[in-house]
C-alpha cells in the first residue's frame, strides 16, 4: 500500500473506521456498528420472533404431533434463528433492516462456526439481565465487539455506502498556479465532484478560499478551481 | 499519467469486474469454470489500480468506486463454501471425536464434576429416604414419583402426561436438553463458574432421583427408563461441560496468549464439542421418546439396550477417526 501506515492508524484511531489489507493488497474499509444500531436491530429481531410465536400458537390446538413440532421449532427460534439468518444472508433480518452486517474480523463474510459461536455466548452477554454484560464489552472494546464477538473473532459493521461517483463538470482546462501535490489535487478533485451537490453560493464560497487569483470573486472563482480540477484530471 | 488516461486505459478490465461479479454472486452454484478462473486475476489487477488512483491523488469518487469494486470482489472470492453433506460427515465420523480426545483432561474433569456428585447423592438419597428433599420441593417429588410408578403405563412421564405422544416427548427434550447443554457450554465464560455449577447440580439432582426412587422399591421402571439414553445423554451433558472448561481455562489459564488471544483459540476448540453434544442429544430425546417410555420391551431386554449403548458410545469416541499419528 502507497499511504504510509502511521497516518491511517492515526486517522482511525479518533473513528470507528478500521482498515485491513486484503491479500491482493487492497485496502478495505470496514465501518463498525456501535450498541445502539445493534440494540434497534435486536429490538427489530425480537419482534419478528414473537411473530414467529403467535404464527406457531395455532399448533397448540392440533395433535400432538403438532406440539412436539411446536417445541421444536421453539428450539429451533430461540437457539438458531441468528445462526440460520447470518450463514444465509450475513446478519438476520433486523441487522438487515438497519444495513448492518455480521463478518469476520478479516473482512469475509461470516460462516457457520464463528456464527454459531457468537450466538451460543449469546447467553453470557445477555447476562446479569437485559444484556448488561454485552453492553459494557461493547462500550469498552474499540471495536464494539461483545464477549461473543471476541470469542468468534466477528465484527458488526455497516454495508457498503452506495456508490457516490459523480463526474467532474467539463471545464476548460487551467494550469495551476505551482504544481500540486497528490492531497492538494484530491482535495481539488474532491471539490469538482462534490460541487453539483453544494449548491452556487456554498461552492463559489469555498473556491475562492483556493483560487489562484484572490480578486475573482465568486462565480469566476469557481470557474478557476473547476478549470485546474480539468487540468489536474485531463491535463491540458 | 493523468486521472482521464488512466481510466480510458482500464474501464474495460473494470467493467469485466463488474460484470463477473454479477453473474458469479447470482445464486450458490459452483462457479462456472472459465469465468471463476479469472476472478482472482482481475482482482489483483484492480486492487493494484486502486492503491495506484490513491496514491496518485486521482479524484475520491474514483478511488472509492475502485475500492468498493475490489472490496467487493474480496468478499466474493473469499466467501465461505462449505460443502454441507460432506462436512457433517466428516464431522460425525473423525472431527467430533478427535476433538474430544485431544481435550480428554478437560473431559474427565467433567465427568468428575457431574459424576462425582451423582454418585455422591445417589448413594445417600438410596441409604436415606428424607435425603431428596434437602434438594427438590415436596411437589417435584411427588411428580417424580407420579412418572415412575410402576403401575404407569407409559415410563417415565408424570401422570398428567400420561396421555402426550412421543412426538411432543420428543420436541420437549429437545428444547429441554440441549438448551442445557449449550448453557453448561456458554456460562464457562464466567470463569468456569456457571459450567461447574451446572454439570453438579445436575449430577445432584439426577442421583437423587435415581437413589430416592431406588429405595422407594420403583427402581425396575427407573432403570429401566434411563439405560436406553442414559449412555448419549450424561455423555453428552458432560462434553458440554468440557467446552465450557475450555472457555474457563483461556481466561484463567491462558498461557503465554492474551485472555483474548486464548478465548479465540479455546472458543474455537470448543466448537466441535459442543456440536457434538448437541447431535448426541438430539439422538437421545430420540431414544429417550421412542423407546425408553414404551413399557412393552422387558426390563432385561432394555437393560442390555443400555449396556451396548454404553460400549458403542465408548467404542466411538475413543476409536473413530483414530489414525497411526492421532497417538491419543
């Protein structure tokens, strides 16, 4: 990897984006869920569980070889529903809903021991009551990770942003002023792409913070920065 | 080389990224060969590209749409594929029991926690009949007795159940045992505290009821109720509560490892036991519904059910899966 490695880990060290480099030596992004979305997940999960109760309670009412499936299917709920959901679809169906997903802590998709594992210790973090203990290893550990995940090695995090790729406006190329280094052009090239969003007013604000001529004011300011983010991305 | 030239020169590798991905994540079918075959090949390329945009200073949409794609790929070519059929096999056949026997000492400790206490009680509740109710309350007792009277007609089931199926039998001991087992299993993280206390309560309250039972003259329907299951269930009980020794040992011994460092490890060696267990129980409420409550078998007959339980339970976790290097 190009970026050294002292900067990214002072730079992740303030937030909760972790950074791990695949073998093909690129590097992933992972941005961890912390207690509160996971705490809305499980709400979200308890609720389509007790769903599954009221759906299953009719088998109360049928022979018994309907309540000895009752029973199990009882099992199957309170024990392997995660389990089930997370080998399937990478998290269960709140997590799902709140674009969180369960991996390993080296960025793969999770798979059945460590899901198995995680959902077994369930139990332990549940405890004293009402996930206290999850609570507090979630709140000490950096990574967010409950006694669970420290034993299966997983971490929760959010899925992939959408895409944000927004083309740079066409623009007579300019050559800057001095030549610019690689963080001043992606900083320019930045601006290029995010100034559709910005709105007039915003972005010619900022353009002239880095025009080369101090006396342009606000619209021609604008054009100047667009011009050298063309020059640096095109060439002239 | 400028951001436009760099990206006319390698869209199209890029598209065939993107395209490759599409069709390979549709559904889980074995990845077509031709088309697998290239996945690792242009993920390589494209993360080389992604780290060259970066350091480049190319524009940040590029650099995260390039990140995103390899990212992407990585998940793919990193997924997990287990091939379900063959890995329960294997499991059942070699993986179960060689775990087991690499953690024999945790094993025996465990055997020592539920058996010692069993026995411990089971002798002193068969010598003293007022024994069990230092343990159990009056109306436990009582249905205790109810399920193994000898004038039931189906064993070991109180007399309000006299009338259940073995279909529900079966889904109560499920639910019943193997949350149990993974309770023994997952309160070991307290230190070992909560496996310890679970494998000898339950040691207690089993050989109270086989001791109190015994004196009271209903030890022919009792005996011969557990000696179907008996072997799969306290087996199973106990390789519970050596997964949750082993999640006890990474934190109060972990050696020359960090406690989380040993927990992983520990956690990960603990798995196979606990599934192992789990399977054993699933195979004994399917003993325990089915053939141990039906009165019809006489007592001898299942008496030596229990007893081959017991030498092929024996047999297979000592011997299956054993090869020249296993040694153990």
């Amino acid at each position: 990897m190009s970026l050294p490695a002292t900067p990214i880990a002072a730079r992740t060290a303030i937030d909760t984006l972790r950074r791990i480099e695949t073998p093909e030596g690129a590097d992933i992004a992972l941005r961890l869920a912390g207690p509160v979305p996971r705490a809305a997940a499980f709400a979200l999960d308890a609720l389509l569980r007790l769903g599954a109760y009221l759906l299953l309670t009719p088998l109360i009412a049928a022979s018994e070889l309907g309540l000895g499936l009752l029973l199990l299917m009882l099992f199957a709920i309170e024990w392997l529903y995660p389990v089930l959901f997370e080998i399937s679809r990478g998290a269960t169906p709140g997590k799902l809903a709140l674009g969180l997903r369960v991996v390993h802590d080296d960025a793969t998709p999770v798979a059945g021991p460590a899901s198995l594992l995680r959902n077994l210790l369930r139990v332990v973090d549940f405890l004293p009551l009402f996930y206290a203990a999850g609570l507090v290893c979630t709140l000490i550990d950096r990574d967010f990770r409950r006694l669970g995940d420290l034993a299966a090695g997983t971490l929760v995090v959010y899925a992939d942003p959408p895409p944000r790729r927004a083309s740079i406006p066409q623009r007579p190329p300019r050559r800057p002023p001095r030549p610019l280094d690689a963080e001043t052009q992606r900083a320019i090239l930045d601006f290029a792409e995010r100034s559709n969003r910005l709105g007039p007013q915003r972005s010619a604000e900022l353009a002239e913070l880095i025009a080369d001529d101090p006396h342009a004011g606000g619209g021609a300011a604008l054009e100047q920065v667009l011009g050298m983010a063309n020059w640096a991305a095109r060439g002239r | 080389m400028k951001q436009q030239q760099f990206e006319q020169a390698h869209a199209a590798q890029w598209q065939r990224l993107r395209t490759l991905l599409r069709v390979l994540d549709r559904g889980t079918a074995p990845m077509a060969g031709a088309a697998a075959a290239e996945l690792p090949r242009l993920l390589r390329v494209v993360s080389g590209h992604c780290a060259l945009a970066r350091s480049r200073g190319y524009s940040p949409g590029l650099v995260s749409d390039l990140q995103l794609l390899a990212e992407a790929g990585y998940r793919l070519l990193y997924r997990p594929r287990p091939r379900w059929p063959r890995r329960v096999f294997a499991f059942l056949a070699t993986g179960f029991p060689r775990a087991l026997r690499r953690n024999a000492a945790l094993f025996w400790l465990a055997c020592a926690l539920f058996f010692g206490p069993m026995t411990v009680m089971g002798l002193a509740c068969a010598a003293d009949g007022t024994l069990i109710h230092s343990l159990l309350d009056a109306d436990d007792i009582a249905s205790l007795e109810s399920m193994y009277d000898p004038t039931n007609r189906k064993l070991g089931r109180p007399a309000q159940r006299q009338a259940d199926g073995d279909m529900m039998m079966f889904g109560y001991y499920v639910r019943n045992n193997v949350g149990i087992a993974f309770r023994t299993f997952a309160l070991g993280l307290l230190f070992g505290v909560g496996s310890v206390f679970i494998l000898g309560f339950n040691g207690l309250v089993t050989g109270a009821a086989a001791g109190h039972l015994t004196q009271l003259g209903y030890g022919e329907p009792f005996w011969s109720f557990v000696s179907g299951h008996s072997s799969l269930e306290l087996t199973a009980i106990a390789v519970a509560g050596s997964a949750g020794l082993l999640l006890a040992k990474a934190l109060l011994a972990p050696g020359r490892r960090t406690r989380a460092a040993a927990l992983r490890a520990n956690a990960a060696e603990a798995l196979p036991l606990i599934v192992g267990a789990m399977c054993l129980l699933l195979l004994a409420a399917a003993v325990e519904a089915f053939w141990s409550s039906s009165p019809a078998p006489a007592p001898a007959v299942k008496y030596a059910v229990g007893f081959t339980g017991w030498l092929l339970l024996g047999a297979y976790l000592t011997l299956a899966g054993r090869e020249a290097a296993d040694g153990a």
